[in-house]
C-alpha cells in the first residue's frame, strides 16, 4: 500500500512463514477475547481463548499452507485462512475462509 504522498505506508500482505505461529497465536487469542469480551462469561472467556503451542500451528502451516499474514512496520498484525469447505454437502473445489484476526490494538 502507497500514501497518496507517494510514500510506503509500511503495510504488506505476505504468505505466513513457519516463523510466524508465536505471532498468529497471540493475535488469535487477543481478537477473540476483545470480539467477545461482555458476551461471554470471563471464566469461559479464559478458558476458550488458551492458546494452541507454536508447534501445532507450525504443524498446520506445514500440512496446508494457505495462510495469509499483513505485516505494519515487520510485525504480524493480522492473519486469514483458508481451504476446503468443512461443509460435507459442499461441490468439489468449493472453500471457505476458515478464520480472520487482526490485533485489536491494529
């Protein structure tokens, strides 16, 4: 992305590198607990927001690369996924976005 100025605004969407899953859990657990924060009791709120270990994103991004991360200045703020339809009645080669988060403070 470009100012109007002509200048870089530092934004750029790259595919996600098995370096970025500390990043991409951080920002999936921060996105969540401020999406849903008064619609959830805050017991469930901090149960359902632990996060995954870096190993098993890594694992994801090795088995199904299909991952997006934008990037301010060189730090991850936001990532989407996505693949197959999960819907079993979905046609062949139909898919989805499977999730979407950006840092709240983004």
């Amino acid at each position: 992305m470009h100012k109007s100025d002509g200048g870089s605004t530092g934004v750029h969407i790259r595919g996600a590198v098995l370096a970025d899953p500390p990043a991409i859990g951080a920002i999936s657990v921060a996105a969540w607990r401020a999406a849903y924060a008064g619609l959830m009791t805050a017991d469930y709120l901090e149960s359902r927001c632990e996060d995954r270990p870096a190993e098993s994103r890594r694992a994801d991004f090795e088995r199904d690369p299909r991952v997006l991360v934008v990037e301010l200045d060189g730090a991850v703020l936001g990532f989407a996924c996505w693949g197959g339809s999960l819907d079993r009645d979905a046609a062949p080669g139909v898919g989805e976005l499977i999730e979407l988060d950006v840092h709240p403070r983004a």
